[in-house]
C-alpha cells in the first residue's frame, strides 16, 4: 500500500459490509458474468451461483452462461444479477428482461464494449474454441495427463450450449449459438438505448466496459445506478488501459452520484483495498472463481473467495481500517497512484 497506514486503532472486529446495487453485501466484491462455465466444470454457473450466496455477495451471470437463466435463479437464493448486450433483435432483449424479472434477479447489467463486435481474440481462434476445437500436440498430452479431471468434470453426455439461446440460431449447438449471439451484437447503439433499457427493467442498473470519465458522467446523467470500470479482461482492444489505471479519474468525474465498481485484475485481497482507496465502491473479479470452479467445483469456488476475503480483513487490519469507509486514497504511496497492480 503506501505509507498512511495507521496503528493503534481498535481492529477487533473488522466490518466489510456494504450496500451495492440495492443489495446488502457481506464484503465488497462479487462474482462477474462469465460465459460458458460448463468448460471449467460439467456443473458450470449453478456451483458458482450457490458459492456466491455462502459467501453472502452476488453472483451475475452472463448471456453467454451454458445454463438458462432460470435454473440459476433455482439453484440459488443469493442476490443475482443478469449481464445484458444489446441485439438488433429487441425482442430477444425485451424477452430475456422480462424473464429475469419473472425469476427474481435483483439487478440487470448491461456490457457495453462490444457494440464494434468481438475483439482478435488469437488464443480462441488457434485453439477453435467455440467453433471446429484444434487438438494440439500439448492439449492432448494435457488431457491425456488428467483422465480423472476429464471424466469428471466433462464427462456429461449433453452438449453444452447457451441455455437461455436454446429457442435461438440454428440449433443447440454452443457454436452455432454463439455465431447467432456475434451477429445480433447492435453497433448502432446509442445513451438513447441505454435510458430505454433502464425504464423497461425498472431496477438497479449498471452499465459495465465503460472506461472513461466522461461516459462516467452520461450514465449518471442516463438514470444507471453504478458504472463497471473494465477493460473485458483485457480480451478487447489490444494497448486498452488497465481497469484500475482508469478508476480514480472515473470515481472523481461521478462525485457520488452512482456506485464506481472495479473489474478485472483483482488477484489478492490486498488488490480489492487498493481498488477502494482508489475510489471503487466494490469489485468484481472473474478468473479467481473460474480457477477455483476448474480445480475444485463448489467447494473450489467458496475456496477462492474466502482466500480473497480473508487477504482483505487482514489488509484493512494492517492499515489500521476497522471498516470500509475509513479506507480513502491517502493510504497509497504516490509511487502507486499512476500504476496498476503491483505483485
């Protein structure tokens, strides 16, 4: 961190609590939409839904998921968010919104940094991911090396697909699925679109890929209740800047009026302490759960987020935070104020 940290403060009991996006939250960070779970785990979204309610956040999930939208609402009782893009085709938009309110998702999100389309992503496109896979030398000796892991975890004898597409494209195939969800992607959306969608959905609203201040300042100006401050995990445009690099401008040109979340880059509690004192209101993290999903299901993902958890109680006691809103900008160094994560 930096050098304002504090001693000699009553650190007995740390609170971490928070309220964001109408939700009440054990600690500040929660689980981001991430397509296609089913290849981590053969249980896919359902485990990471269920670990997110054990560990008292919001689990948000993704249109890309492989299981529909509503069995994921059954399949938990936590507090839930659906991520949203917009399709020339509206009424696949007003259609799943009109769902997610029938299966009691609290929160709607909408991504908003692939209106030009899918980034170059060349990893996909070597390995065939969602079309024709190319089976290397390395990935065969790979899975050759981990038949347990294979059997377990892709073991299912139905194909995954994207549950809530399965009355949609050409078929139930993920790829045909996929190539359907690429083409209805709308590149002629517009901050009219975005203030039609908040009065169709009615509740918290948060607009996620934005990374300027002054899309900041339009979304609170479109009626949306939070911003989420990312970079698609870098998997957009090459030479983006860092999530984090982007957030204090952002967190200052809003002032308050709607919630600043950080995504991408949080691998360690301390991480999440440093987004705070930066200006977030909370984080959302991605690979963390799926690493915890691929390697250990269930029980893999409460792993991962309890490891986050317990890394940032133990950063706020040893900057002298007993709770969130003590944490401010003073306790960064100047050398960490322009950079991104360090180790």
């Amino acid at each position: 961190m930096g050098q304002d940290t504090r001693c000699l403060v009553d650190i007995g009991s740390v609170k971490t609590s928070t309220r964001i996006l109408g939700q009440d939250i054990e600690w500040p960070v929660f689980c981001s939409p991430t397509g296609a779970s089913r290849l981590f785990h053969s249980d896919g979204e359902l485990p990471v839904a269920r670990a997110a309610a054990r560990s008292g956040t919001i689990y948000s999930l993704s249109t890309g998921s492989t299981y529909s939208l509503e069995d994921v609402a059954a399949a938990s009782v936590g507090p839930k968010m659906f991520q949203l893009y917009i399709f020339k085709d509206r009424d696949v938009m007003r259609d799943l919104i009109e769902r997610c309110k029938r299966s009691g998702y609290s929160a709607l999100c909408l991504t908003v940094d692939v209106a030009g389309g899918i980034g170059k992503r060349e990893r996909d496109l070597r390995s065939g991911l969602f079309n024709q896979p190319h089976w290397s030398l390395s990935s065969l000796t790979s899975f050759a090396g981990h038949p347990a892991w294979v059997l377990k975890r892709l073991g299912r004898t139905s194909a995954i697909s994207i549950g809530s597409f399965t009355n949609r494209g050409a078929s139930r195939r993920s790829a045909s699925q996929s190539n359907y969800a690429r083409h209805q992607l709308d590149p002629s959306v517009t901050w009219k679109d975005v203030r039609e969608i908040t009065d169709l959905w009615g509740g918290p609203f948060a607009l996620k890929g934005v990374m300027s201040a002054d899309d900041a300042r339009r979304a609170a100006d479109a009626g949306v209740n939070a911003v989420i401050v990312s970079n698609h995990g870098g998997r957009q445009l090459d030479g983006a800047a860092a999530s984090i690099e982007a957030l204090p401008e952002i967190a200052r040109a809003v002032g308050g009026r709607i919630e600043v979340i950080l995504d991408g880059g949080i691998r360690r509690g301390v991480h999440v302490l440093k987004a705070l004192a930066r200006g977030a209101n909370a984080c959302s993290i991605g690979r963390p759960y799926l690493y915890g999903l691929a390697a250990g299901g269930e029980a893999g993902v409460v792993k991962a987020l309890d490891v986050l958890r317990t890394e940032l109680v133990l950063a706020m006691k040893l900057c002298g935070c007993a709770n969130l809103a003590s944490v401010d900008e003073s306790m960064i160094g100047k050398s960490y104020q322009t950079t991104a994560f360090p180790a």
